[in-house]
C-alpha cells in the first residue's frame, strides 16, 4: 500500500496524508488536518479504483478511513 499510494493519490495528496495502518481490509491514512481527512473521505471511493489494481491480488481492500495524524505526517 506504501509504495503504491502516491502514484494512486498523487504527490500533493502524498505529502499530507499517509497510510499507517490496516486491519480486515481497510486502510488507515493519516491526514495532516481535519479538512484533508474530510476531502479524502469524499474521495475514498475514487481512490479505492485507482490503488486496487496496484495491490497484489492476495491483499484485498474493503475500504479506507481517514484519521487526523497525531504526529506531522
């Protein structure tokens, strides 16, 4: 998910939101602010079919969720 989520998202993107986690298939992204969590929420959709067919097959995507970072991302 790591490598594949800038080419999916974009470098802007990229620079203020980062994957940090993933259980039962959905992903957790970090967002540097709660505005860039709120956007990517409305994206999350658009983002899953772009990123799915870069994922190996073995590694299935149900969704994604958007949290603000504790840290800087």
């Amino acid at each position: 998910m790591q490598s594949a989520w800038p080419a999916a998202v974009g470098e802007a993107i990229a620079r203020e939101a980062t994957p940090v986690t993933e259980r039962s298939g959905v992903v957790t992204v970090a967002c540097s602010s709660s505005a860039w969590a709120q956007e990517l929420d409305f994206l999350g959709s658009q983002i899953l079919e772009k990123i799915r067919p870069d994922l190996p097959s073995e590694t299935p995507l149900e969704g994604l969720r958007f949290i603000i970072a504790t840290d800087p991302v």
